[in-house]
C-alpha cells in the first residue's frame, strides 16, 4: 500500500509518469490489488492513454473495486 500511497502522492502534484512507476510497483508486489489498478487507470486516462486506462480500469473491475464500472461503461468498448 506504500507505493500505491505514494504513486497518488505523486498524482496530486500531476507528476502522472511518475506515479504509474509507483502503482506499477504495487502491481508487481501485489498482482490482485484492485485500487492500484484502479488508480493507475486514471493517471493513464489523464495522459491520454485510453486504452492502457481502460484495460486497467476493467481489472480492477475483475478484482472487485466497483469504483469504475460507470466510467468503463461510458469510456471503453
């Protein structure tokens, strides 16, 4: 939860590169951990790639967060 913590950190100030790093190492360390996958979605949405969020977002989804499931139905195929 510490890079997850810190990735968002790193959102806040825009720093989006920066804090898909974070989350990525989160993912790595915990491969079923929803919000990771949810908060790098948006860092990705935020820099345009709307496949990679998108992707991310419907993983999350899988692993039980709900916190997307508007967002993937109005944003992704």
């Amino acid at each position: 939860s510490a890079y997850n913590s810190r990735g968002a950190s790193k959102a806040a100030l825009k720093d989006y590169y920066g804090a898909i790093s974070d989350y990525n190492k989160a993912i790595e360390l915990d491969p079923n951990y929803a919000k990771a996958y949810n908060n790098r979605s948006i860092s990705k949405e935020l820099l345009g790639d709307l496949t990679g969020a998108c992707a991310d977002a419907k993983k999350a989804i899988k692993l039980g967060s709900n916190s997307s499931v508007k967002w993937v139905a109005s944003n992704c195929n």
